[in-house]
C-alpha cells in the first residue's frame, strides 16, 4: 500500500492552517500541527483539521519528566489527536509514562518516537542500525511507531514487529530544494521503503498550487507503492 500523505501545518496563523485545510481536504486527510501552530493557536488548531473530517499528528516532541509527560499525552488524548511525537531521548522511563497515559485515556491516540531528526546528517555507517535499534526497543516498551527518514525505513521494518508504523518527514520531490533537511527522499523512494506516512511541508504549502503539489506526491507514491 503507498504510504499516507501527512501535510505539516507549519504555518504562523490559525486563518492560514484553516484555508490550507480547506483547499487540501477531502484529497489530503491527514496533516500535522507542530510547535510553530499549537504555539500560535493551541487546541484550536487540532479542533480546526477534526472539524473538516481531517486527522491529526500532533508534533509537540515532548521530552520531559515522566509526570509532566504523561500529563500532555492525557491532554493530547482530550483533543482527540490521532498521533502524537515524543522524542525517545527522553528514556524508557518518561516513555512509559507516555504509554500507560495514552492507554489509560482509551482513545486510541497513537504514539510515535523520534529517533533522529532529519535534518541531521547520518555521520557513521552505524547510523541506521542504531535507529533500527531504538525502535525494536520502544516498540518493546509499548511505542505504536516511530519518525524515521526514509534512509532508515527498510532497517526498522526489517526489525520491527508487523504493525509497528513509520512516520517519514525529509521528503523533498526530485527537483525540490532540502532546505534545512539532510536525510532526504522522493515520495517514490518513501513508498518503495515500505513507509507507512510521510510528512511534507514546504513543498506543499509553499507551492504555487497546494493541492497540486499534493496530488503529484500522493500520485508518485501510488505508481511506486513496494508489493506487500
Ligand atoms: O517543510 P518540511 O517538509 O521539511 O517539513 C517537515 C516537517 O516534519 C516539519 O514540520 C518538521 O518539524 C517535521 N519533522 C522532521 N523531522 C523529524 C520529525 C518531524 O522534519 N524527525
């Protein structure tokens, strides 16, 4: 199956999310509220994609102490966000917490880990073993999934157990710029990896036609979706 589209909402305004939800919905169904939206609009923001049908990956990265960490996957639940990121950095214990909050509120919210950001470069050849590693690991203590560059897709799936979801931001279309991104892929290549999403940004909202730009990525995905 190719792999869900994600628009990231990194947007400064609620009025601007709301009129890119407008125009992408109902071809794109999922998008992503991070920290430069929830800080601009907070709940209202999740409240604006769930009211168009939309679903929500709400990208807040929590690494905190377990208590204060499990406090906003509770509160993430009460928004009826679908995924939520918390970067394992924050040990197993603050990634326990995380987990038992999120079974505990019983709405299914899912819970996905970021291993390594990509807009890190990969520095030794032990790179992607060791985000492999990490999400064998969290997948142990209860994670749904992980947010993994696509470079690293094949190694998780590989060791993961069925089910487990990969989440993949640095996606740049052939011809598009990385920007600030270092561990980079085309939509074919995230659907010939196996991913289960794939986040995009700039290249969708900064195009001249958002909806195009979304509609040529989900396009290329489905032309080059790996045989299940
Ligand atoms: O504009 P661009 O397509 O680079 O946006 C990628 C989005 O994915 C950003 O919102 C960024 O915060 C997010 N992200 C990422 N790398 C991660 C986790 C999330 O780029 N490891």
């Amino acid at each position: 199956m190719a792999p869900e589209l994600v628009v990231a909402l990194d947007v400064p305004a609620l009025e601007e999310a709301r009129r890119l939800v407008a125009l992408l919905r109902p071809t794109v169904r999922w998008f992503k509220v991070g920290m430069e939206l929830f800080t601009a609009a907070g709940p209202a923001a999740v409240e604006a994609v769930r009211a168009e049908g939309g679903a929500v990956l709400l990208d807040l990265k929590l690494h905190d102490i377990p208590h204060t960490v499990a406090g906003a996957v509770r509160r993430a639940a009460r928004l009826e966000a679908e995924m939520l990121t918390l970067h394992l950095a924050g040990g197993a214990a603050m990634i326990r917490a995380a987990v038992d909050a999120a079974r505990d509120a019983g709405t299914g919210l899912r819970l996905l880990g970021i291993t390594r950001l990509t807009s890190e470069p990969a520095t030794s050849s032990e790179f992607t073993w060791s985000v492999a590693e990490t999400a064998v690991g969290v997948a142990d203590l209860g994670v749904d999934g992980v947010v993994a560059s696509v470079h690293e897709a094949a190694a998780v799936r590989a060791a993961c157990p069925p089910g487990f979801l990969i989440v993949a931001p640095g996606i740049r279309p052939a011809g598009a710029g990385a920007d600030d991104q270092a561990r980079v892929a085309t939509p074919a290549e995230a659907a010939h990896a196996g991913c289960d999403f794939i986040v995009v940004g700039r290249p969708i909202i900064r195009a001249f036609d958002p909806l195009q730009a979304a509609v040529a990525i989900m396009r290329e995905m489905a032309a080059l979706a790996a045989p299940v």
